[in-house]
C-alpha cells in the first residue's frame, strides 16, 4: 500500500464528537520548570480544566504540552500554566528536522547534569559522615569537632542536593499542592532544624540531651538525588532516539532546476524544499523529501517505512519518501510536501506522541502522594499540638513530630518499585533481555495481545534461495547456479548476495563475468564462457535464469523464518496471549510467512505504513506488545502499551522500545512477559510491606511510644524497613534462578 504524504498524523475525531473537525484547533506549548511526573499531571489538568480544550497531553520527557480544543487562545492556555506555577510559550512548529528537538535535548541533558552532581555531592558527603559517625561513637572519638564536622557537611548537602528538593515543593506549594518532594523536604529540614538546635546549645553551654542527625538528613537528599538522576538520564535517551530518526533525511538535497532549456542542479538545504521542487537523486544517495518520479529508473530500499527487505523498483510517475536509500539508477523527483514536513520528520512526531502515555504506576504513584504527603502532614501537626495543647509538653510534642516526619518519608515507597526493578532486570540481563524501566516490567505483566512485525523480527531479514526449478533437462542445478551467481557477483542488490551465497555455500567455482550490465528494476546480464546469461526478476523474488535466449529454470529467494519463531508464538498462544502479524509487506508474502506461524488470515494484517501501523495499535484494547526491529516500526513501539526490540535492530527502534531482546530469540519475548508477571508480583509484594511500615510505625511515632530516643529509633526503622523491601526482592532473585535452573536441566534431559 502507497503512503500517502498527505495522511495526518492526529487521529480522527471520533464520529461521536460533538466538535466539528473544520473548527478543531491543535497547539503546541513548551514549558519549564517541570521537575517531575507529577508536575506534568498539574499542567495537563490546568489545560484541561479550560472549557474551550477538548483534550490535553503534557510529556515531562520531553517539556511540551499538546493541546486541542475549539476556539484556543495561546496567551489564554500560557496564562493557565503559569497560574499553576510553570512557565510557558508557543512551540515553533517550522523548525527543520535536525533541529526539531535540539532545545528539548539540551534541557534534558542540563536536567540530568544537575541532577548527577547533586547526587554525586550527597553521597560522597553523606557515606563519609556516617563512617566517620560510627567509627567515632565506637571508638569514644566524640567531641566539639565531630559535631562541626557534621553541621559542615549536612549544610553542604542541603546547599546542593537540596536545592532541587526545594524548588520543586515550593513550586507545589504556589500551585495550592503538595508532592512527594515536600515530605522529603520539610523532613528533611526539620531534622537539620532540629539538629541545629541542639547544636546550637552545645555552643552555648546549654546541651540539650538529644541525638544529631545532620547525618541523616543528608542521607536521605542524596539518595533520592540518585533517583532523579537517573530519570533524567532516561529522558535524555528518549529525545536521542528521535534525533537519530530525524538524521536519516539529508541535510541537503540538489535541486534541479530548468533554465535555457537546460538542465542544472543547485545544492540547497533539504528543510528549503518547496512542493513542486525537482530534486535530484544520484545512486547510493538518500531521498531528501517525499515526492513522485519524474525521470529514471532504479530501485529504492524503503525499509525505512515499509520494512520491506528487498528494493522496490521505482519509475515515472511512482512515489517515494523521505529517508528511503536509492540503490542504482538516477532519479529525478519532484517533491510533494516542503523539507520541514516530510516522511522522517512525521515518524518522529508520532513517536513524540506516543511518549507523552503514563504508566499505570506512575498514576498510581501520583494519587498516593496526593493523600499521603497532607495526611502525613497534618498528622504531624495534630501531634505537635496535641502534646503541646492537651499534655502541656511541647518537648515531647516536637520530639514526637520529628519521630512522625522522619518515620513517614517514603524511602520504602521509593525503594519497593526500584529494588524489585534492579533483580528483574539482572535476571533478565543473563538471559539476554535488557529491560529499560520499572514501567515496562508492570505493563509486560498485564500483556494480552502481541503483535509482530515480520521482517528482522519474526524473520532473518536477509533474503535467501528457498527453491531452484529447472525448465531445461539439458542443464543441472549447479550449472544453473554457476551461471547466475558469474552474473549477480558484481552487483550489490539484495537478491544477487542471496544467490551469490548459495553458489558459495554449494562450494561452485564462479567464473567471470564479462560485459556486466545492471537493467534498473528487472535484473542483470552479462557474458559467462561464451554464453549470454540473463537473470530477471519479478514481483515475488522469483529470478528466471535464460542462457543465450533459452530459460534453464528460476530461482526463488525469500525471507527465513527464524529458527524459533514458530515455538515462541505456540508459546505465547498458551499462556494465553493473542497473536497478530503486523506487517509493510505485500499480502501474499505476509500471509504466506503467517501460515508458516500457525496464524489465521485474520490474525495477519499487510501492507502498513508507519502511521497506519501506529493507529492499528492504537485502536487495539490496552495490554498489547508491539514487537519490531526496523525504523518503521518506532512509533507502533512508542504507541503500544509495551514495545519490544530486536537487537539486531536498528538504534532507533531499540531506544523507542521499552524491552530489546536477543536478535536470535524470539522466544525471549516470552520469557519477558513470564518474567515480567514474577516481578510485577514482588513490586506489588513491596508497596504492601512499604505501607504496613507507615501504618504501623507512625502511630508508634505520635503516641511517643518511641521514647525521648524517637528520632533515632525511627531512622532506624527506616533502615529496617527499607531491608524488608530489599530482602523480598533477594527473594525474587533466587526464585528466578532456581527457575531458569530447572528449565536448563529440562532441556539438557531433553538432549
């Protein structure tokens, strides 16, 4: 199926809708000062809470909000975000393509920077500290100078990791809110506060008979520094993917232009390509923008958009599209949309899109911080009062708010997903399988659909000789195979190395070709001992070999299976997964590979373009896997609830995919999933355990049940806690290798 450059990269209205599509309007909003998940989900309700936005989205990855709506107003939708405590501003939407994403990419990289030094200063301070604390409370080394020491490096912390703490619960704050950052902020600082206090006193010859724990306020802002770090480093992949896809249309492109009724060419930027421009496109070269021949011959490898494995032969009058690699002849082309808007530069608009989804976890996440940071809050107020007011003990009552707010702090909540994340992911690793985050292993846990694309995924995607029939008694298969493999040597198109690799493979002595010559879109020829060979090609990959005007047979190249894909699909089918083939091939190819799987023509869908891929997986009920390796399939991978790259795969894929496989198992996407439901399982395992603590110790906490030593027994039973999280998650990993154990001494009884 053609593509069609005019196709829009939005979905359609659907017909239910009471908003006439002539009146729809789309805009495009940057905005800053986001510093978390949860900051994008205020946005995007602020957006929507405008009675003229029909649907909003806002991606934190990459800093743009995506509004629809009749009648917006830019400055009204600016003015909305800037009430929630963000900045904002019109997206320039006519940026060329190198340069679409080359602010989201520096904010990102500036993100992750700050994040990485505030992490880096916050451990490397906090790991002496505590050394320094036990070795000195051990060895009886306690003195003035070891409280100066403390203050010191705790204020460095808060100076430092500290700062991004603060900005975020401050923005929460002026947006009326609260967030996770505001518990670890304020516990954080009442601690310091606290220890500043006492130390304070020491100064002054008035102790007070109370614990420091400068030591341990700064633990907790460099741990979760390191946390944020490392969402930030997965932001900043994300946008790299997508400038990888966008370098695949050229800079430039030679405009031919016709003047004096001759021809001649001008080298221009390709993003200046106008409709109605004639492009030239010289062999080996890349087409520069989408656009129909207008003169020459050749074939073009369109796996960029098709995934097809073998050129298409192209001539007047044909499309082709941007990214695509043109393989022989020289063409002419005139362009039928400008350089700004081609092929590439939609593909990658899809994948943006796809990437603004949340997963469940993360909402999940998000409404718990809603209720338990103002919970944990007021509980601690009510403590402080409660004690002060009702037993006349204001001691107590901050001795008792300090033991709530430190015992609250989410470190449990915050190591439950990581931990359990951290072993699924190494048990996946010695398997092959690299799964990139905790989101990707709680949505692989609720598959129920996979879909697959066919070439270099559930096949080789090198094309290869499948059968040899001779027509002619007089000549035997080696001799048919001598003749083409002397004629196809020199020529680099797909099907030649196929046939040149099978002579090879059956050891043939290949003997020269002499007047070689390359006819764009049907085949070779040439003269081979005397005798003129013509090998020729048709739609299917069929090559009809004919010697001095006589046919002596054909041969038939196609695309291999892999060795375990027809086990891997029987497998997912009884763990009760449905199956789809989701291909750009032509309809006979895709179907023929589909019964070869055991799938149905229902199950087999053909001749998809990269959009229409896309909106295939998008219309499927949630729980689907998309499974691919080419650049084609990076939106379908982006869109799906779960996508899954081959290694053997392009860059780009694997960075849109969220689990990239073995390029030689597709079994391994079952083992995924399997794997996925075991982790899943100890996740949901974690955050039980992460809330009896809260549920059980903060009680403890505002009941002064803890004693004058609270504090420090709640730092403590933080540690504690954070252990059961750890140690469920040790249990993971030695249930994961006694499993793969088992499998492993089943297949050696089965050999």
């Amino acid at each position: 199926m053609p593509y069609d450059s005019n196709m829009t990269t939005r979905a359609p209205i659907q017909s239910g809708s009471e908003i006439p599509p002539e009146v729809m309007r789309g805009l495009h909003l940057k905005v800053s000062g986001m510093v978390c998940a949860g900051c994008a989900a205020a946005v995007q309700k602020a957006l929507e809470a405008r009675p003229e936005v029909n649907s909003a989205s806002v991606s934190f990855t990459t800093g743009r909000a995506t509004v629809e709506g009749v009648g917006i107003d830019t400055d009204e939708m600016i003015r909305a975000i800037e009430a929630r405590g963000f900045s904002a501003q019109a997206a320039d939407d006519e940026l060329a393509p190198s340069e679409l994403l080359s602010e989201i990419e520096l904010a990102q990289l500036k993100r992750e920077r700050e994040w990485r030094f505030r992490a880096i200063i916050g451990l490397g301070i906090w790991v002496p500290l505590e050394t320094l604390h036990w070795v000195g409370h051990h060895m009886h080394w306690h003195g003035a100078w070891m409280n100066w020491v403390m203050f010191i490096g705790s204020t460095i912390v808060f100076a430092t990791a500290g700062a991004g703490f603060y900005r975020s619960a401050w923005g929460a704050l002026r947006k009326g809110t609260t967030n996770m950052d505001t518990l670890i902020s304020i516990g954080a600082t009442t601690a310091y506060l606290f220890s500043l206090v006492i130390f304070v006193s020491i100064l002054l010859g008035r102790p007070i008979e109370q614990p420091l724990y400068f030591a341990e306020a700064a633990a907790l802002l460099g741990i979760i520094s390191l946390g944020h770090w490392l969402e930030a480093r997965a932001a900043s992949r994300a946008g790299s993917a997508v400038r990888e896809l966008l370098q695949l249309q050229p800079d430039e492109a030679e405009l031919v232009q016709r003047a004096s009724g001759e021809k001649v060419s001008e080298t221009i930027a390709s993003a200046d390509v106008q409709p109605g421009d004639w492009v030239l496109l010289r062999p080996g070269g890349r087409v520069a923008v989408d656009g129909n021949v207008v003169e020459g011959e050749s074939e073009v490898d369109e796996a960029v958009v098709t995934g097809e494995s073998l050129p298409v032969r192209k001539s007047t009058g044909d499309s082709v599209v941007a990214g695509s690699v043109n393989t022989t002849g020289r063409l002419v082309i005139e362009a039928t949309v400008d350089g700004r808007h081609t092929t590439v530069s939609r593909i990658a608009e899809l994948v943006r899109q796809a990437q603004t989804s949340k997963a469940d976890i993360q909402r999940l996440a998000d409404r718990i911080s809603a209720v338990f940071v103002p919970s944990v809050l007021t509980i601690g107020l009510l403590t402080f009062l409660g004690w002060w007011l009702l037993a006349g003990d204001p001691v107590i009552g901050l001795i008792a708010t300090v033991t709530v707010l430190i015992i609250s702090c989410p470190c449990a909540l915050g190591l439950a997903t990581p931990m359990a994340v951290m072993v699924g992911t190494g048990a996946a690793s010695m398997r092959g399988i690299l799964i990139k985050s905790a989101a990707a292993l709680e949505r692989a846990g609720r598959i129920g659909h996979v879909v697959f694309d066919k070439t270099g995924t559930l096949t080789r995607g090198e094309p290869i000789v499948s059968r040899v029939q001779l027509t002619d008694d007089s000549e035997s298969e080696s001799q048919l195979f001598r003749l083409a493999a002397a004629v196809e040597a020199p020529s680099e198109h797909p099907i030649a190395r196929a046939i040149t690799k099978a002579a090879e493979d059956r050891q043939l002595d290949i003997p020269p070709v002499e007047n070689f010559t390359a006819i764009a879109g049907q085949g070779v020829r040439g003269n081979v001992d005397g005798q003129q060979v013509l090998v020729m090609r048709d739609k299917h990959a069929t090559c009809r070999v004919v010697v001095d005007d006589v046919n002596i047979g054909t041969i038939t190249v196609t695309d291999e299976l892999r060795p375990d894909a027809i086990v891997a699909v029987e497998r997912l089918r009884a763990m009760g997964l449905a199956v789809t083939l989701l291909s750009g091939d032509r309809k006979e190819v895709a179907e023929a590979i589909g019964r070869e799987l055991g799938l149905s023509s229902q199950d087999v869908v053909s001749e998809a373009t990269p959009e229409q891929k896309t909106r295939y997986i998008e219309q499927l009920p949630q729980g689907t896997i998309m499974v691919g390796d080419g650049i084609n399939d990076a939106a379908a991978l982006a869109a799906a609830d779960l996508g899954i790259a081959m290694a053997s795969g392009t860059n780009i894929a694997i960075e849109s995919a969220d689990i990239v496989i073995p390029s030689d198992r597709v079994m391994a996407v079952a083992e995924s999933i399997d794997l996925s439901r075991s982790t899943l399982r100890t996740i949901k395992q974690n955050l039980f355990l992460a809330f009896i603590y809260n549920s059980l110790a903060i009680p403890a906490a505002v009941f002064y049940l803890l004693g004058e030593h609270g504090p420090l027994i709640a730092a403590g039973a933080m540690a504690l806690s954070n252990l059961s999280v750890v140690c469920n998650a040790l249990r993971l990993k030695r249930s994961l290798r006694l499993r793969y154990a088992r499998e492993a001494r089943g297949l050696q009884s089965m050999d």
